[in-house]
C-alpha cells in the first residue's frame, strides 16, 4: 500500500475486510474522520489536514475497495456497507464522538451513521453531497457510463466525462486549479477494475431522506452552482431535513468544493467545527 506525506497510514481490519487509515494520532485533540468522495481517496482532504492539524485528531480512512483499503469481495459495495464499515472503525479506535466532514459518497454514508449512531458524533459538515437515491434517468446514464467504461477504464472521453461530473466548468477553466485537476485526472485515469462495486453501490444507493429529522448534530452543508452531479436543491434538501443547518451554496463551484475553492470552504469548515467542539 502506498505511503501519504501527512499522518501516520496503517492497515485496519475491520469486519470481513481491511481498510487503509491515515491517522494523525493526538489522543488529546477531538478526533475527526474524513469520509471521501467515490473516484477519488483520503488524500482529497490533504489540504485540510494540513490546516487543521494541531487542532484535531484527522482520521482519514479509504472507503472499502477503494483508495489503498482492500478490493472489494462482493458485486456491489452498498452504502449501508460502508457506514457499517466506519461505525465499526470507530469503535476498532475507541474513539469519543467524533466531528464528521464528508464529500459526496462520504455524505451518504454519514448520514446513515449520524442516524443510526447519533451517540458517537458531535458534528456533521457535508460537502458536494445530498440523501436522495439517483434519479432513473439519471442513474441510466452513469450506469451505461460505467459498464462502458469498465472495459477500458477512465481514459479519453470517458475520463473527460468523469472530470466534469467531478469538477465544475468554472473549475476547469481556471489555469491556476490546473495542477489539481491534472492530479485527480491522472489519479482517475488509473481507477483499478475492483473500484467498479463501489462505484455501483453509489449509483444505485436507495434514498436517505427519511433519516434527515434523526439527525442532531450540529451541521453544515456546502453546494455548488456547477454542480451536475449533486445540484444545490439536493443539499437544500438536507438543509431542510436536518435541524438547524446550515447550508452555503458555492457559485462557480462543482461536485468538490474542498479541492476547487480550499480557500473559501476550509476557514468556514474550521470555524463551524471549533464552534461545535467548544458547544460539545
């Protein structure tokens, strides 16, 4: 597996499978797990933990079959998978509650976390994701782009596709995110075949919408105007369900608003959780 520049990176086994864990690892700072977006891995939240460190424990796990965690053994990797998954990391680490800051795929999962689990969170900060399942017509097209591109990977106009799902049109065309997305295109270009269940439990995630008033933690909601994949209405959505979010929507921002604009969204996301580390 391969080794990261920030945090300590160890293998965890966790139920029937092994995940890939990068912890800075202060037993005195409230801990914070990082919950990535599908497509890409821990290291997306590498410009917040620099940030943050000294101020939380970040913990940063790779969902199961993908990043550097095990291959996944199963057709399809369900996003109740994945929650059961991190709520079990969270006790493998005897960890107090924890804030929870997760993009996209992560934002599913934490919502069933929050919602089965609210004992172990003391918040919830939610970035380019939302609770619904994918509309039909929708999920159709990704699932023909998916399949298609499971014969050859993310490469051509397949990975120009992924890229604008991922980043938006506003993003791209700025010649100072131009190393950022380099990084992530060639990252995706290299998506391994055992990424493909993960992808699908994605795409056909039933709707979480029912578990939004369960939630009671303190949270925070960022959408962008560029983005195709999960449109602000979604994360109002979540706004409206959860009591007493908060929710900023991001112009000119895509589908990963801590990779396009880090400057705006980490201070916020900072704030917003050393306000609800003091209120814990």
């Amino acid at each position: 597996m391969r080794k990261r520049s920030i945090g300590k990176g160890i293998a965890i086994a966790v139920r029937d499978t092994i995940l890939w864990v990068e912890d800075t690892g202060e037993s005195n700072l409230p801990p914070m797990l990082c919950l990535h977006s599908l497509f890409l891995d821990g290291t997306m939240f590498d410009g917040f933990v620099e940030r943050a460190q000294g101020q939380f424990r970040l913990i940063r796990p790779d969902f199961r079959g993908q990043g550097s965690s095990a291959p996944a053994t199963s057709d399809i990797v369900t996003m109740d998978d994945c929650a059961d998954d991190m709520l079990a990391l969270i006790e493998t680490l005897n960890l107090p509650p924890v804030h929870l800051v997760a993009a996209s795929m992560g934002g599913d999962v934490a919502v069933r976390m929050v919602a089965e689990r609210p004992e172990l969170f003391r918040s919830l900060v939610m970035m380019g994701s939302s609770a619904r399942g994918e509309p039909a017509d929708q999920m159709e097209r990704f699932r023909g782009l998916l399949k298609e591109a499971a014969l050859t990977g993310f490469v051509g106009d397949y990975l120009d596709i992924l890229m604008s799902i991922m980043f938006g049109a506003t993003t791209r065309a700025k010649p100072e995110a131009q190393p950022m997305l380099d990084r992530w295109r060639t990252r995706m270009s290299l998506l391994p075949h055992s990424a493909w269940p993960a992808m699908f439990g994605v795409l056909e995630r039933p709707s979480a919408v029912a578990l939004l008033p369960k939630i009671t933690v303190p949270t925070l909601l960022f959408s962008g105007t560029d983005d195709i994949a999960r449109p602000p209405d979604w994360g109002q959505e979540v706004a409206d369900g959860v009591k007493d979010a908060r929710f900023t929507i991001l112009d000119g921002v895509g589908h990963s608003p801590i990779l396009e604009v880090p400057e705006i969204v980490i201070p916020q996301v900072l704030a917003f959780l050393a306000g609800a580390a003091r209120a814990g």
